[in-house]
C-alpha cells in the first residue's frame, strides 16, 4: 500500500522536474540516482544474508533466553547488546519480541532491545542509512543515540510499575 | 559518499557474509542452501522499494519547496522544528527504505541536523503504520504502548543531544 503511493508521489514529482526543468535535468536526476543505485546492490545483497543466515543460525528462542534471562540493569545492556547485532526488517524482530514476552522478559528488556535494534543496529545502519545519509550524519547519530536504549528501558520500567500500582488501588 | 568508507563497509559486511556462509556450512549443507535462497529472495523482494526510495528522493529534492523546508525544520527552527519532525516522522509510512528517502531529501533540502536526527528517532521507534502493522499483531498489546509511551522523549534527547555536540 505505501509502495504505491510513494510511487504516485515520485511519478508526480519526476513528471513535474521534466514539466519546469526540462529533460536535461530530469536525465541528471535520474542517471545520479540510478548510479547510487547501483552502489547500494552489493551492500543490500550482503545485508539480506546476513539477515537470513542468523535467522537461521540462531532461532528465535536462543536469542530469547539470552535476552529475557537476566533482570535488572544487566538485564537491559544485554538486550541491547543482542538488538545492536540482530539484523532483519521488523518482519523478523517482533516474533522474536513475542518470544522475549512469552518467556517473561520484563517491559525495560524488551524496550532496550527494539530500541537498540532500531537506533543503533549495525545491519540497518550499514546497508540502510549509510547509503542514504551520509557517513557523518550516521556516525554522529549512533553516537548520540547510545545511552538511548538504557535509558527508555529504565523509563517504560518504571511506567510499568506506575501503571501496575494504580491499578492495585482502583 | 566517502569512498573509501564505502569500501571499507562493503568489505565488512561481505567478511560477516563469509563468516556466517562457513558457520552453515559446517551445521550442514541444506542450511546453507535455504539461508542463501532466503536471503537472495529477500534482496530481490526488496529491489523495487529500494529503486524508488533511491530515484524517488532525487526527484522529491527537486520539487519540494525548499524554503517550506527551511522554514518548519531548518537549522533555525529549534524546538519546534524537532517538535514538527518527531510528528513527521511518526506518521511516515515504515517501509524499508522511505524514512531514509525522506530524511535525505529534507537533508539535501535544508533541513537542520537535529531536527533531522529527530525525524530519523521517530521514524524508527514510533512509525504509526510499523506499530499497527507489525508490532501490535505479533505483540502484546500492554507491552507494545507502554514501549511507545516510554520512546516518545528520544527524538527529543536524541536532538538535543546532537545541539550540544554541535554534530553532525
């Protein structure tokens, strides 16, 4: 569904660079772009790999156990230690999410985890942002974002047992 | 980009591709076989969003208003440029490729570092459609709102922290 209509947008625009720009920019545009494609493939190639041999290198309950088996703060920096190596789309982190709850890992693991895969994830970074942003921006990001994933996990702890006592005294 | 930073990641992700390529192997040779058709098939899945998201930001580059840009997510913008990116980013579709599209486009088009750095949090934490699609079907539901109210302040700290640093 939004493939579709980012193509409808990206249809729009092309047709309007070559309405007020003529074909000559319309042709720059499109063969800088198509140049950058082609730079991508190798690297997205790699990191679908990547993503399917761990998948099947590690099962989804491996990875489960080592996230949800520690509590505390220790309980937070390996799941976010776990989510910074994980690759894979959301289409392979949240059954793996699923599994860290059905095994009882708490609220502040399971955050730090999606969060750490999200923000700082080596896969996504690499063959995703890099292309796409630029090395300084990605670098700088990274940087920034590491406390990040400890401290939501902390946060969405402590909104846990906020919710869980006022329910106690309804 | 930095070409030699483009090498040096190529060449990074192929050694991780090889390490991975022997440790199936050596679990068996049907392993190996259906990981690589898994992730060829994937790779080829995902070529035509790529293209798009590729083409589709030069284009957008093109015709967006530039100074709309400037103007609501600049440099100058401040809290309220990360305020309006956060928003951006969460009702961004959470495709593979179409937050990095749009972020490089309103980046090329003038828009502020760390309003960027937020718009990129946000997209990757609280994308509407991600959550309703794919989180809430496959997890619980308690967790999955308590995770996206407890990442609603990143894009914020992520952004300040980047005006701190003064970086990117």
């Amino acid at each position: 569904m939004s493939t579709a209509v980012i193509g409808c947008l990206v249809i729009a625009a092309a047709v309007t660079v070559l309405i007020r720009q003529g074909a000559g920019k319309f042709t720059e545009v499109i063969s800088h772009d198509f140049l950058m494609f082609l730079e991508l493939l190798p690297k997205i190639l790699a990191g679908c790999l990547i993503g399917a041999f761990v998948t099947m290198l590690l099962p989804r309950e491996v990875v489960a156990r080592w996230v949800g088996g520690e509590s505390g703060v220790i309980g937070i920096i390996i799941a976010m230690l776990v989510g910074i190596c994980l690759p894979g789309g959301p289409f392979a982190i949240y059954p793996v999410t699923a599994a860290l709850v059905g095994l009882g890992a708490d609220v502040g693991a399971i955050t730090a985890f999606i969060t750490a895969w999200s923000l700082l994830g080596f896969n996504r970074a690499l063959v995703w942002e890099l292309p796409f942003m630029g090395g300084d921006f990605v670098f700088w990001r990274v940087i920034i974002s590491i406390p990040l994933p400890i401290l939501v996990g902390l946060f969405a702890r402590m909104l846990a047992n906020a919710v869980a006592s006022s329910g106690e005294v309804k | 980009m930095d070409m030699s930073l483009t090498f040096f990641v190529e060449a990074f992700l192929w050694v991780v591709v090889v390490g991975l390529a022997v440790l199936a192997l050596a679990r068996g040779k049907i392993l190996f076989r259906e990981a690589t058709r898994d992730g060829t098939m994937d790779f080829l899945r995902t070529l035509p969003r790529i293209f798009l998201g590729v083409v589709g930001s030069g284009f957008l580059a093109e015709v967006i208003p530039q100074d709309l840009v400037v103007r609501s997510i600049g440099p100058e913008s401040g809290m309220l440029g990360v305020l309006i990116a956060t928003v951006l980013g969460a009702v961004t579709p959470g495709g593979a490729v179409v937050g990095f599209a749009i972020a490089a486009t309103a980046l090329r088009s003038g828009g502020g570092a760390p309003q960027i750095i937020a718009y990129a949090t946000a997209w990757a934490l609280f994308a509407i459609q991600r959550v309703v699609v794919w989180e809430l079907p496959t997890v619980e539901a308690r967790v999955v709102w308590l995770r996206v109210a407890a990442s609603l302040p990143l894009p914020f700290l992520a952004a300040i922290g980047a005006m701190l640093i003064g970086r990117p």
